[in-house]
C-alpha cells in the first residue's frame, strides 16, 4: 500500500471513484508515512484520529453516491489555520496551548469539499521567514539531501512543514500561506507545485494574520493539476473577510487544456539581478524555451521598481505585523508570564513568547509607524508599492504573464542563514513583487541544481487571471518532466 | 463672551468638546454581537471583539447610516470616502491592541450647531469633524483585591466622535452646545444621549488667553460624564489656569481627569505612558466609499430637528422664544406637545399658548414631583388635550381645570369622567346664578351696606360667597356681571 502515498490528488481522486482503494486505507497509507518521516518535524500536531474519522466519513458519502471534490484527499494544514478543537500555534511559544472555538474559512470549505485532515504542520513563527528555522517547535527538514552531502537542508519557508510534508509523501496536498513569497519558495526548495492566488481569491477568516494586506492562501502539491483541483476548494467570497473578492470562481482544471499558442509570456529584465548564479539563468532561460517551443511568444519588458520592492515589503509587512501581533498580550489565551504590574506581565509574556525573528519585525514595524519616522518609512512605502504595482499594470498591457525564476538559489543549509537577516529575505526577491501588487503567481518545479536540488520556475499573471497562470504551469510542468524525487530515508 | 477677572486683567476662555457618543445599533461596530446595556459582563462579545487570532472585522452598515444620520442632522459634510484606521496602544480592555478609528479622513466633516444662552443670545458653534470608531472594554478594578476584571460587554461597540471648533467662550455655552448636540442626536434616533450609562460621553479642551489674544496653551480634561461637570470643570480648570499663569507658571499640554468628587481636574499624564499611537489605515478594511442614493435615502428620512421645530412653534402657534425652546428640547416632549395641540392640516385644535402653559407649566410641576419622565406621564397627551377642550367650551373653569388636572394624574381618568362624576361642570345658567347672588345678598344685609355706603372692597367677598355657594361651578364671569348690577342696585 506504499504506493498509495505517490499518488497525485487527481490519481487518487480516480482511484476512489473507482473502488481501487477506500478513503480510510488511503488515511492509513499517510499516517503511517508521517509517523516514518517524524524526523522531518513536519508536523506541530498530528491528528491521525481526526484523518481516520474524516476517511470513514468520506468513504461513507462515497457510498451514499455524494462525494466532494477532495473526498477522501489526506490534506495536511499549515499551523497558521485555525482548527476547530485542535492545537492552533502559528508556530509560537506565545499562542502555547490555544485551541481554537472555531474553523478557518478555507479549512471548512476543504472539509466540506471532503478533504481528510492528517494535521497541522510546522512553519516559520507566525510566517516569519524563509526557512522554517524560526518556528518555536524546532526547524523543518527538506527531505531533499545534497548529492553526497548528508547536511539538512532548510524547506523554504514559511509553509516549510507543508512543502516537505507534500514532497515527502505524507499528505497528497497541503494549505499554505504567502505573504511574500512563504508558498512559492518552499515549494521550489522542495520540489513540488504551490500557486499564491490573487489577493482576495480565498477568504483570509481564520487564518493567523502577518501581515494583512499580503496575506493570502493557496495550495501546495506535486502536480499543476492538483493545484488546480485544490484552488478550486478553497478559493471563493467569504462576507466575513471584507478584503475577500465577490467575484465568481471558475472551473481552474478545466483551463489546464496544454495550449498557450499565442500567449505573451514577459521576461522581465529587472529580474536578472546581480549575481544570478549560472544555473538559475539556465533554468529561466530553459523556462522561455519550453514555452516558446509550446507556441508562447517571449516578451522583454520592464518593471522599472521592482528592485525597491524587497525594502518595501519590509516595512509594509513589519509594520502590519507590528499590529496585528499586539493581541497576543497574555490577557486572554495562549502563554502569559505574569507580572507586578499590567506592563510587566506584557512585556514578560511577549518576551518569552515570541522569538527572534518576530520580535525583530516587531520592532521593525513599530520603528517605521513611529511619529516622525511614518512619512519616511510606511508612506513612502505605500507610495513605491503602488508604483510596483503600477509596473506590472504597465507590462500586462503588453503581455499575458510573466515567467522569472522562483527564487535565487536551492535550498541551503540549516544555519546557513539563520545569523544574517539579509541573506535571509534575499531569498524572496523574485516573489515579493507580486505579493506587493496583489497578483496571482506560482511555483512549478523545472529542473535540479547541480547539487541535485529541485528548482522552481515562477510565473506571475493579471489578477484573477489564475486561469492563464495554471495553463502555463501546466506547459512548464510538461515540458521540464520532472520526475525527481528525494530519497527515501528509512 | 464671559470674561474671568484676574488679578492681572481679564482673561477670555476658549473651549473645544470632543463627545463621545454611543450610536443607537442592534450589533457593534465591526461585529454581529448585540449592545444592549446592563448586561452580564462578558456575555455580548463575539470572536471579534475578543481579538481572537485570524477574526476579522467587517463593516456594521447600520451604523454607518447613522453616522450620515448625524453628520445631514448637524448639517456637514459627509466624506463620500472615509478611511479606518488603526489607533495602536495596550491595555487590558483593548483585545485587539488597537482601536479601529477615523483619522485623516473622517465620514463626517464640518458641520455646524446653533445654541441659545440664557440671555436670549444665539451662537453657532463649528463642529470640526466627526468619526467612527469602536469602544473598548471596560477594566474593573474593584472585584478583587490584586487582579483586574475585564469585560468585554463594551469592546467594539460603535462611537462617533464629534469634536467641535474651538469656538466656546463659556461654561454656559459648553452647557448650551453639550445640551443642543444631545438633543439634536436624540432627535436623529442616532444617540439616546443617556449620561449616565456612558452612551454620551464628554472631553472638554480648554485654554484660556488675554480677550482675542493668541490661544494659550490646552490641557484636556477627560470624564466629564454630565452637563452640570462639565460646567463645574471648566470653571475650575480656568481658574487654575488663570491662577497658574499669574503666578508666573506657564501651562503644560496635558491631559487632566476631571474628579466629579471634589469638583477639581487633575493631571493624569505620566512620563512613561507619553502614547505614540502609530496611526494606519486597517489593512483588513478597505476605504469606506458612499453612493450618493445611500447618503439621499437617509437625507429624506430625517425629522424635523429642535430649531426647525422651534420655528414653526413661534410662526405658525404664536409661542414665544422662550416657550418654544423649553418645549424643543426634547423630543418626547415636543412630540407630547404637538399631540396636545393636534394641528390638522396646520389648524391647531387646541389654542397653542394654552397648550404650552399647561405642559410648561402644571404638567411639568406634577411630573417633577412625581419624578416622572413625559414618556411615563399618567396624563397622556391626548387627556390634557381634552382638559383643555372643556375649558375651551366653557365646560369648566380654569380654576376647577387645576383640580381637573390634579384628579387626572392621580386616576389616570380622563377629564370628562371627572368633571361628570364630581358634578364639576360649570353653571353658566343666569337665572341660577342671580338667584344663588339673591341668597347671599339677602344673608349678608349688613356687608350690602357696608358696600353701597362705599366699602368697594367687598366685591370680592361676594364674589368669594357666590363660588363657595355654587362650590366654584358658577361660571366667574358671570357672576361678576350680575353681581355688580345687582350691587349697584
């Protein structure tokens, strides 16, 4: 039954419907891979008893002749969703023992859309980072090991618990989230498929907010399709999100019909930074190859700003999250440490219960909405991220989609980075214009690194044009036939 | 302009009121949970207003017709795009550690309120702005010896803050414009004005100068709960500024807590808490835009307000100035007054002036004593109104109405009930009349003398005869007249 655990979310779909395999053997297939690959540390929380309850229920509907789009499909959730009853950490000391009286948005719609829940996984503390290192539950392993060099590597980050529990075939799909790039990145670290819809596509209720005009949910899996299928799902208005979009949701497979003939795909010459290595450029230029040779016709254009956009992310983000972290005070759930006075018991339980890394944003965030400091800093920010997004209104005059490299480089060690912040949020160069402009983007894996790590191709389309965004990965995908996968560590 | 005598000269006081007032809505601002005051502590809060992780808040538009309610009612500007922001601060009653506030672009903008003074004087106050925002908690400190308590009941419910224009010269005119705006929100349905819940709420900014003078410096005195402190407030607050200043001292910009207690301000600012609120635009909210049909649908819907209806009280009833304000000021009594008078197609059925004597006059005696608001009046409009019809119709005199009147607010009868039940109704009969001045003529032969021989002042002894002998039925005019034939012989 190994096998059941390869399959894709459309594969396995088959198989259900065509009695191959029941849903419940399918939960037991993936708890027994998660409880294998625990030195992983994908999971913060496992909920085996919760996937063998959504399996025999799914089976269940099965017979009853009413299943669901993902009936059946062992999902696993970032923990940065809340879950109804179950450990909800955003991978935070500060939220230590909170469980939440209600479900995420998405959560629901995946459970209504059959979805089997094998648990909650790690990340970046509340999303912050590119790594998966600064999560109060230990870092994430990629399953992915250098040729001849048994190091671990860092999953990306910060759905790195999401992208090595998908790479590593202990969920069919996962959810993500991305603010800056926390899908795409992992998923091109770990080989496998992440798409961050348009700001507004999928409601944001529920979800532990970082920074909240980035903020923005997706699915992370092993083919385009899949992506598709689970976008699908979780996409859609929620009165409850008042940034949530009331606009229809199309069918996102059936545009994955392996035709772009006569699509303009830019090349944006600002993404050609300094010091590309060789085989990023080789992989992008690879990338216009594939399409060109599908019918596509590349396009040189310009989006002039975009080398502002990474300073302007990091005082947008911070600053959000400077707010939006405020809550987490120890008066009313998760750790408090207390304290003679009100002041003392916050500032014992926000030292104790946030780390590093979140505490820098913090700082950051409060720093740039300072009188005196927020003309220079957050205005000027919000001025330049409209100008970025100006850039990509700009090139879609001309073109239908743009193709980059997903990130700067594979996937590195642990530690690696963890001392120098700015190597750090260099890893989300090539994602955060888009997320700053609100945009559909996406991670398809294209090939291998020389040292055998998968890489990812990027590709950015019109807002709400996911549609077009998934058809092209689907042609990427084709083309680049990637079929790598990390070994096996029994 | 009131002046304040120094020992140096004159000084000129200058007021701004920031009000606080709760809007009249089901649900809260942002959220779905209800507002009701009274309630349990921590038994109307939702996920939302606990600021659970992941809650958003989403727009009330209900009180957001209620905000443009105010803003048509104080005759400003309504902002067709207004932006939340967020007001960044801890404390133990603020889950969120932010309030969601208006502060560059506020939904309401100038505006203006017209007060009368006790001299008759009319002034117009500006109103500077008004916006939205959420209440917080409230932090009870006095349930436990150690611990604070929270309660939530509050956290979220929807303000609007309306700040005026540094346009006050006076504790009586910051007593006039606090009473006007009151009026003026109770009137809109928007606000019940209720003090002493905490649904109105006021702010005094004050700073004192030489007579037309630059400004001084303001300090701002917080919790200033009722109309009576916030006289007692300014005037001591402008003392002690007076007094700072002529003792050489200068004025700090600072915020002082008004102590209803002692009837002093003091100041409550300390070093550490020097709030640096980081004001931005809540990125969970996207900017407020208004239709035009949205803001017109509500402009159609407004009632008549205090100086529309103290117009039409002076033009189309005759009242005087003064009458009409105290009955305009508020609404249930305006309303109580215009059922007496039952104007149909603009004719009053009831003579307006009478009308406005007997509310100003007996009704507001009797309901004083009996502590009673107009609403909970034993005698409903539609009873006085008939009380006055039997006088009108000479059913019953003026003076027997007192009686009348006194029977109904302690029956809770009608006045035609009373007057045939008591055999009140007046005796206008003549005949009757000359025989019961026939009787007491003839039984007071010695006064009749006394009176033809010159002795005037004993008309009214028989007038006094004549009532206590018809038990005040006797219609007065009546037995003046004939009296004096009959007297003169």
């Amino acid at each position: 039954m190994t096998t059941l655990t390869d399959l894709t979310i459309a594969e396995a779909r088959d198989g259900l419907a065509r009695g191959a395999f029941s849903a419940v053997e399918l939960a037991e297939a993936h708890i027994a891979a998660i409880e294998k690959a625990r030195a992983l540390n994908a999971f913060i929380t496992e909920t085996p008893a919760r996937a063998r309850a959504d399996a025999a229920a799914s089976d269940a509907r099965r017979r009853a002749g009413t299943p669901g789009p993902l009936d059946g499909i062992p999902l696993a959730i970032k923990d940065l969703f809340c879950t109804e009853g179950v450990l909800t950490t955003a991978a935070s000391r500060i939220l230590d023992g909170f469980r939440p009286t209600y479900e995420s948005t998405i959560t629901a719609q995946l459970h209504a859309a059959g979805g089997v829940m094998m648990g909650k996984t790690n990340l970046d503390e509340f999303a912050m980072g590119s790594s998966n290192e600064t999560s109060h539950y230990g870092p994430v392993e990629n399953p992915w090991r250098r040729t001849g060099d048994n190091r671990p590597l860092v999953p990306g980050g910060s759905s790195g618990g999401s992208a090595a529990a998908v790479a590593g075939r202990l969920a069919l799909g996962a959810t993500g989230t991305d603010t800056g790039g926390s899908i795409r990145q992992p998923a091109a670290f770990c080989g496998i498929v992440g798409i961050k819809p348009t700001y507004g596509r999928c409601s944001r209720w529920g979800i532990v907010a970082f920074a909240s005009s980035l903020d923005q949910a997706g699915p992370m899996t092993r083919s385009v399709r899949d992506a598709a299928i689970m976008l699908g799902a979780m996409s859609g208005f929620d009165a409850k999100d008042s940034t949530s979009a009331d606009m229809p949701v199309p069918d996102f497979e059936a545009a994955l019909t392996g035709d772009i003939r006569g699509l303009r795909v830019g090349i944006p010459k600002e993404y050609q930074v300094d010091g590309m290595s060789a085989e990023i450029r080789n992989l992008w230029d690879d990338g216009i190859a594939w399409m060109k040779a599908a019918g596509a016709i590349p396009v040189e254009v310009s989006l002039p700003h975009t080398r502002y956009a990474l300073p302007t992310y990091y005082i947008i983000a911070p600053a959000e999250a400077s707010s939006n972290l405020a809550r987490y005070d120890g008066v009313r759930y998760g750790l408090r440490v207390d304290g003679e006075t009100l002041d003392q018991m916050y500032e014992n339980t926000r030292g104790a219960g946030f780390g590093r890394e979140v505490r820098r944003r913090i700082l950051i965030g409060t720093y740039v909405l300072s009188a005196g400091y927020y003309d220079a800093y957050y205005i000027k920010a919000q001025r330049v991220r409209a100008l970025i997004a100006r850039d990509f209104t700009e090139a879609f005059k001309s073109v239908d989609l743009l193709l980059t490299p997903t990130a700067p480089s594979d996937a590195f060690a642990q530690g690696d980075k963890s001392n120098d912040p700015i190597a750090m949020y260099l890893n989300d160069v090539f994602t955060v214009p888009a997320s700053l402009a609100g945009l559909p983007a996406m991670s398809v894996p294209a090939g291998l690194s020389s040292a055998g790590l998968p890489l990812g191709l990027h590709l950015i389309g019109r807002a709400f044009d996911e549609e077009t965004v998934l058809r092209a990965a689907g042609v990427l995908e084709r083309a680049a036939g990637f079929t790598a996968r990390p070994a096996s560590r029994d | 302009m009131s002046l304040i005598d120094g020992r140096t000269g004159a000084w000129e006081i200058v007021i701004g009121l920031e009000v606080h007032a709760q809007v009249i809505s089901e649900a809260k601002l942002f959220s779905g949970a209800p507002t009701a005051f009274g309630a349990e502590p921590n038994t109307q809060v939702s996920l939302v207003d606990a600021a659970m992780p992941g809650m958003l808040p989403v727009i009330n538009a209900h009180c957001i017709a209620q905000a443009v309610r105010t803003g048509l009612g104080l005759d400003a500007e309504i902002n067709r795009v207004s932006v939340f922001d967020r007001k960044n601060y801890f404390y133990a009653d603020l889950p969120q550690g932010y309030q969601i506030s208006q502060y560059k672009q506020p939904i309401v903008g100038r505006g203006t309120i017209a007060i009368e003074l006790p001299s008759g004087e009319t002034r117009s106050i500006g109103i500077t702005r008004l916006h939205l925002e959420q209440d917080a908690g409230k932090s009870l400190h006095d349930q436990h010896p150690s611990l604070t308590y929270v309660d939530l009941n509050r956290s979220g419910v929807a303000l609007m803050e309306i700040v005026s224009e540094p346009d006050i010269r006076s504790a009586d005119e910051a007593a006039a414009y606090l009473g006007k705006l009151r009026s003026i929100l109770r009137y809109l349905g928007t606000c019940d004005g209720n003090m002493e819940e905490g649904s109105l709420r006021c702010d005094v900014n004050l700073s004192v100068r030489r007579p037309g003078g630059a400004l001084g410096t303001r300090c701002e005195i917080k919790n200033v709960n009722s109309i009576r402190f916030v006289r007692q407030a300014i005037e001591y607050e402008a003392r002690r500024q007076v007094e700072v200043i002529e003792n050489g001292g200068t004025i700090e910009q600072e915020t002082r807590l008004f102590d209803s207690a002692k009837g002093v301000t003091r100041s409550m600012r300390s070093k550490e808490h020097a709030h640096d609120y980081r004001y931005f635009p809540d990125p969970d909210l996207l900017p407020l835009k208004l239709a035009e049909d949205f803001i017109e649908t509500i402009r159609r819907t407004l009632p008549e307000l205090p100086d529309a209806k103290k117009r039409r009280f002076v033009s189309a009833f005759g009242l005087g100035a003064y009458d009409a304000d105290v009955l305009v000021a508020e609404k249930e009594t305006a309303a109580y007054f215009e059922a007496v008078v039952d104007a149909r197609d603009g004719t009053p059925r009831r003579d307006p002036k009478i009308a406005a004597n007997w509310v100003t006059g007996e009704l507001f005696g009797r309901l004083n004593e009996a502590r009673l608001d107009i609403a909970r009046s034993p005698v409903a409009a539609p009873a006085l109104g008939g009380l006055i019809a039997l006088i009108a119709d000479g059913t019953i005199s003026g003076r027997i109405a007192k009686d009348v009147f006194a029977l109904m607010f302690e029956t809770g009868k009608d006045a035609a009930a009373i007057v045939a039940e008591r055999g009140l109704k007046q005796v206008t009969d003549t005949a009757a009349i000359e025989a019961e001045i026939d009787k007491v003529l003839a039984a007071n032969a010695d006064k009749l003398a006394e009176y033809r021989s010159g002795k005037d002042k004993l008309f009214g002894f028989f007038v006094g005869q004549v009532m206590k002998a018809t038990q005040g039925k006797a219609n007065p005019g009546a037995v003046n007249d004939i009296l004096r034939k009959k007297l003169a012989g």
